[in-house]
C-alpha cells in the first residue's frame, strides 16, 4: 500500500478515490459482519465487478468504466 496525496495544482485528484472507498465501505463492508479473509475477497470482488461492468458513472455519462475501456463514448449525452 501506498500513501497518495492529492495533487495540488488537480483538484479533482484524489475525489474519485474517496468515491470509491465511500461506495465500497457503505454498500460492502458495513452491510453486514465480514466472518473472514474468504468472504472480504468476495465481497471485493462483487465490488469491483459491479463498480466496472454493472454500475454507470456519472462522470463518464450513461456508461460503465468498462464500456469506456472498450470505446464507447463517455460524451454522448451531454449537451
């Protein structure tokens, strides 16, 4: 693990992480008691699954990161 401090002269730097660590602490990790190592992998990798396939973003539009990744146009549908 490392330390990453937001950039000063990016603002937007590090507010997609805390995003992420928000969606992943409240809809995974408090939801109910983590019994063991086996079952915090799976739950992060349900995160991570929905997170990139399932769940759009808002700032790339109506799309998923992974539609993004594979060419489709995060500026369709803004003005």
């Amino acid at each position: 693990m490392q330390l990453s401090i937001a950039q000063v002269d990016i603002p937007q730097s590090n507010s997609m992480m805390e995003a992420f660590y928000h969606t992943a602490k409240y809809r995974y990790l408090y939801q109910k008691p983590i019994q063991n190592l086996q079952a915090l992998t799976l739950r992060f990798q349900e995160l991570v699954h929905e997170y990139n396939f399932i769940k759009p973003h808002y700032a790339l539009g109506i799309y998923t990161p992974n539609e993004v990744y594979i060419g489709a146009d995060p500026n369709v549908g803004f003005p």
